[in-house]
C-alpha cells in the first residue's frame, strides 16, 4: 500500500529538519574549535617551587606528550631545531606536490600557548646530555644567532625524545663503520621537510635539464632516471607518488619525456615492506609492475658517485654480479641511524654499553643506568618498531607517569602535613576525622601510583601504493581480529585514517583542501 501524502511530508520535514541540525551543528562545532584556536587562554606562570622538566624533541613522541601532560605541575622547557610538529605519514606526498608541505605542520608555538602553565621553548639542538651535572648542552645551529648561542639548561627531569637520522651505512662490516661511500654527498633523504622540498625541486630540475636544447640521448635517460632505495615503506611511497606525479601530470605537461621517465625501486631483501603479510607484499610488486615501477631486490648498493650507484645483485643460483645503474636523482630511504647525541650519552653509562639500536630502557621507559631520564620513541630500543604509533603511544603513557607522579606528590605532601597535625592534636575527635582523612589519602595514593608498565597495541599498517591503491595490515578490537586488505577501498580508509589523525582542524581542512586541489588542477610543475 503506497505510504499516505500527509506521512510522505512528515518523514521529508522530519530528514529536511535533520540536516539543517546538522549542519549547524558541524558549523558550531568549526566556529567553536576556530575560535578556540585563535584566542588561547591566559597562562600560569613558571613556578620556582615546581620541578624543571625538560622535552627534547619536537616529533611524535614528545609533542604527544606535551599534548597529555598536565602542565601546571611542572615547569615545562622543550628543546628542538624544529619549531614544529611534523606529520610525517604525509610526507612523501609533499615530494610531488600533492601536499603542500605546511598543511602537515604544526607549530609548536600553537601546541605550548594552548597549555595551563606557560612552556619555555628554545631552538635548538641537544648536543650533549650531562648525567652527572643533570645539565643539558644546547647550540643554536639556525642561520640567524645572537650573542649567546650556546649554553646549558639544567633538569630535574629529562624526556630525550629526539628520533633518529638516516642510516647510510651497509651490512658488512667496513661499511658499518665508515658508511657507504658517496650517500651523503649525492643523495636526498626523506626525513624532514626541507628534504622533501629538495626532492620537489630536484625532479623538476632533472626534467628540465632532460629536455635542454642538444641533450645527448644518454644523458636524457641518465637525467630521467629516479632511483629510490629501500624498499621498506618510505622508499614504497615516495616512489608510488613519483609514478603518480608523471602519470598524471607530467606525462602531460612534458611529453618529450613520456618514453623515458622510469623510476627504479632498488632493495637488498628479497621482497619488499618486510613488516607486511605476504599477500600485500605481493599486490604491492605486482602493483608496482602494473604502473612500470621497476623493483630490483636482492640488489645491495655498495658506492655511490654523482651520477651512478654501483650495485651487487643476487642471481637465482645465488652467484652474485656487480652493476653500475645511472640516475638522475638517487632518494636513499634505509631507515635509521642512532643521532651523535644518543650516542654520546650512550658512552657516558655502562648500563648501556651492549645496546646497539639505541637507548635501551625499562618497562617504564626509563633509561637504564640513569635516574629521572627517560627515552620514547625512534632513539630508544625497544621489542617495537621505529613508528609513529610506537612513539606516540610512549608520549601519551610518559603524560599519565608524569601526571601521576605529581599527584603522587601532592599528595604525600598533603599526608605529611596531616600527619604533623595528628602528632601535635591533644583532642580525641580532631584525632579521629584526622584518622579517617589520612586513611582515606592513602588508599587515593596506592590508587594514583598503580601506573602498569608501557605496553604498546598495534592498531596496523598502511601504506600508499601508487594508482590511487594502498595497503592495510590492520588489528581489531586489541588485536583479536586482523584483516590484510589492499585497493581502492583500502586508500579511501588510508586517506580518512590520516586526515582524522592529523594534529588540528587547520592541517585537516589544509590536506583536504591540497587533495581537491591536485584532483581539480592537478600538481604544479614550475621550480621553486
Ligand atoms: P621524530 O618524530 O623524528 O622527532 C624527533 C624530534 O627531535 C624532531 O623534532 C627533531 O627536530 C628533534 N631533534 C633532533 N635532534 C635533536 C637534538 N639534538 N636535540 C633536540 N631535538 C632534536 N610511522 C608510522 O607509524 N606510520 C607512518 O605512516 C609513518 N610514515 C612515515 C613516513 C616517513 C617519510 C618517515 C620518514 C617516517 C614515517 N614513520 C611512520 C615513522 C615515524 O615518523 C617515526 O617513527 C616517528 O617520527 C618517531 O617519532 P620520534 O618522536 O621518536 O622522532
Ligand atoms: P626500513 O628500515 O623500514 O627499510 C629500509 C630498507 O632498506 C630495508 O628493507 C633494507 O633492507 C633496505 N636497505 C638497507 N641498506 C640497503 C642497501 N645498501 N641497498 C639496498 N637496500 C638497502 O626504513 P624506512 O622505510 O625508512 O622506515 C623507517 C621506519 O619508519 C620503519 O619502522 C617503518 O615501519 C616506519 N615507516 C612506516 C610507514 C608506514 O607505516 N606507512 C611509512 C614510512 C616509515
């Protein structure tokens, strides 16, 4: 029976209603957090009386962190060369353009003026850490310096939150120690903005150099080939928006190049993304085919000069045959190296002289052979990979250790002056409320101190494929159900997996907004 005139119109007023709701919902909500941005509160001031923490690090680990530590506390000072937080999952995508690079930071300006207390920062680099004067050595490497540019903070508590850097070193011994001749000189990394924004305006650089007037046929093919090494994530992704980037505009806007653009991916192990189950490291060879993304495993490099990489290959018998491969530009992404910093401090302590990956730290995250020094994050050793969601997880668990530690505090304090009171009371019933009071505190107390052990929960891995597919590795509901899935599917939750976990609205409606850009108008291909 057809659904009578007058209740057709009730259920159409009643959905028109609902999404006039909800549209001024959502835009009380953006003028509530816009406005809440822009007009921070008034902050406490530092407290001689309090404990000097010190953060260093402005990345995943420490900005999380800062983001869950109740600073009124503490007297907070960060200590980082970048200004910034850095949303690191979306950097390969500011390679080609498809991010620009500033909708993926946050200034650490924004984050500290949004705390209660008001949070020293200072730009700058760690140099050394004194564990014995609890002092920390901090320079001023930027470009702009004043009288002072070196000096020393002391702490009370100190949080080494500074990553890692690039490794550059091989498998055997001499390379291990001397690291693998001509990388740092030839090479880009992708670590940190300022490489990402080289890579940009080096593949730019090379196509236009490619198609300069006379350019012999060889060196057009030199120039045009992009060799990425690593065939771990980071070297994944960049190479997939490479490919994209010529697929989809450069293909279109340069065409004398259309036949020579290739890009290489070289990589030592036999497969690719080794964190990966096997059926998605498949996909993802077979998708790199798919989009002539040329994958070399088995293939270590051993020198590199300004225009080749000498490689060593495995052969199917396992005999093994030296290679020279041209590029044009080399990306070099094979993880990570302990930072000079962490290395020195690593020195200072026998309790660490067996650790080789770096800080070696307890359930707590504590490092081991020191008191009140704690380590998150890519320069501590831990069971966990070097991720984002390791160091983030290690920041919001210090937060709560910090957090609780100064409860823990006050509230010893607050036993300790009951306890004075109850020692000088000569009257029964003040006597016995002052009783009940301190039992009652002390159960709070072994309350507030029961703070278990870090433990990390893996919620997966994503990665970007290239061709608008990726690849998911995810757990559920603590890891009770897993599920590996890889497509099209699996990149729109890869795109709404990260613009959820993005720092602010502002970076949100940034990368939104990049992303419609570069499906409108495409990417920009002029120089910077
Ligand atoms: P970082 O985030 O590297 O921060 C270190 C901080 O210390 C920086 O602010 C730096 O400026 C500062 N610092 C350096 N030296 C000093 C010093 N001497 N004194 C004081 N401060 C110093 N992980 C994932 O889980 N998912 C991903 O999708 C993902 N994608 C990635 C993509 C790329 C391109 C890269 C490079 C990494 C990616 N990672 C990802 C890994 C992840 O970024 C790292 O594991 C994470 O950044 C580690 O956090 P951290 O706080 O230890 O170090
Ligand atoms: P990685 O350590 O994961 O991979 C580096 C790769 O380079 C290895 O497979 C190694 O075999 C190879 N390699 C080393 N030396 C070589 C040589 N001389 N010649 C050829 N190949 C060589 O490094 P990556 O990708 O930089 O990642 C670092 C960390 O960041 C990892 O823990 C990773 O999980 C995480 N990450 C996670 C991402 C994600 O989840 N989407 C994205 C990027 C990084």
């Amino acid at each position: 029976t057809p659904i009578p005139k007058k209740q057709r119109f009730r259920v159409l007023r009643f959905l028109w209603r609902l999404t006039w709701l909800s549209t001024l919902g959502g835009a009380a909500y953006l003028t509530y957090h816009i406005y809440d941005s822009k007009h921070p509160p008034e902050q406490l001031p530092l407290d001689p009386a309090k404990k000097t923490l010190v953060i260093l690090g402005s990345g995943w680990g420490s900005v999380s962190l800062l983001k869950k530590l109740d600073t009124e506390d503490y007297n907070v000072v960060v200590i980082s060369p970048r200004n910034f937080f850095l949303f690191t999952p979306l950097l390969p995508s500011c390679t080609t353009g498809t991010i620009e690079h500033r909708s993926i930071m946050e200034p650490l300006r924004h984050i500290i003026r949004h705390k209660k207390r008001a949070v020293k920062y200072y730009e700058a680099e760690a140099t050394k850490i004194d564990v014995d004067r609890r002092v920390v050595k901090i320079n001023d490497f930027s470009d702009v310096k004043g009288n002072v540019s070196e000096t020393e903070v002391p702490f009370d508590y100190l949080v080494v939150g500074v990553g890692a850097e690039n490794a550059t070193f091989g498998k055997f011994l001499m390379l291990c120690l001397f690291g693998i001749p001509g990388v740092k000189e030839n090479a880009c990394f992708l670590k940190e903005i300022g490489d990402a924004q080289q890579i940009r305006k080096k593949v730019m650089d090379c196509i236009e150099t490619a198609t300069f007037k006379d350019q012999t046929e060889e060196e057009k093919d030199r120039l045009l080939h992009m060799v990425v090494v690593g065939g771990g994530p980071t070297g994944i992704e960049f190479a997939a928006e490479l490919q994209d980037f010529f697929e989809e505009d450069l293909r279109k806007w340069v065409p004398d190049i259309a036949d020579r653009f290739k890009v290489t991916l070289v990589e030592a192990l036999p497969n690719v993304l080794p964190m990966f189950s096997k059926s998605l490291i498949d996909y993802t060879e077979k998708t790199f085919k798919d989009e002539n993304i040329s994958v070399r495993t088995k293939t270590m490099v051993k020198k590199v000069t300004d225009k080749n990489i000498e490689v060593e290959a495995t052969q199917a018998d396992g005999s093994k045959v030296k290679e020279s491969i041209n590029y044009g530009l080399l990306v070099w992404a094979t993880g990570n190296a302990v930072r000079g910093v962490v290395r020195d401090l690593m020195t200072q302590l026998p309790a660490q002289k067996n650790s080789r990956r770096g800080l070696a730290v307890n359930d707590y995250l504590v490092v081991d052979g020191t008191d009140g020094i704690w380590a998150l994050g890519d320069c501590s050793a831990t069971k966990y990979a070097p991720t984002a969601q390791v160091a983030a997880q290690q920041g919001n668990f210090l937060a709560r250790l910090f957090n609780s530690m100064a409860k823990t505090q006050a509230v010893e304090e607050e036993l300790r002056s009951l306890d004075a009171r109850l020692q000088a009371s000569a009257d029964d019933a003040e006597k016995a409320l002052l009783n009940a009071e301190i039992n009652a505190k002390g159960r709070s107390l072994s309350k507030v101190k029961q703070l278990s052990p870090f433990q990390y929960s893996h919620q997966g891995s994503l990665a970007y494929i290239g061709a608008d597919r990726a690849v998911a590795d995810l757990n559920w509901f603590g890891g009770a159900i897993s599920s590996a899935t890889g497509g099209e599917l699996t990149y729109l939750f890869w795109r709404s997996a990260y613009v959820s976990m993005v720092f602010s609205l502002r970076n949100r409606i940034l990368v939104l907004t990049d992303w419609l850009k570069t499906k409108a108008f495409g990417r920009d291909v002029s120089r910077e």
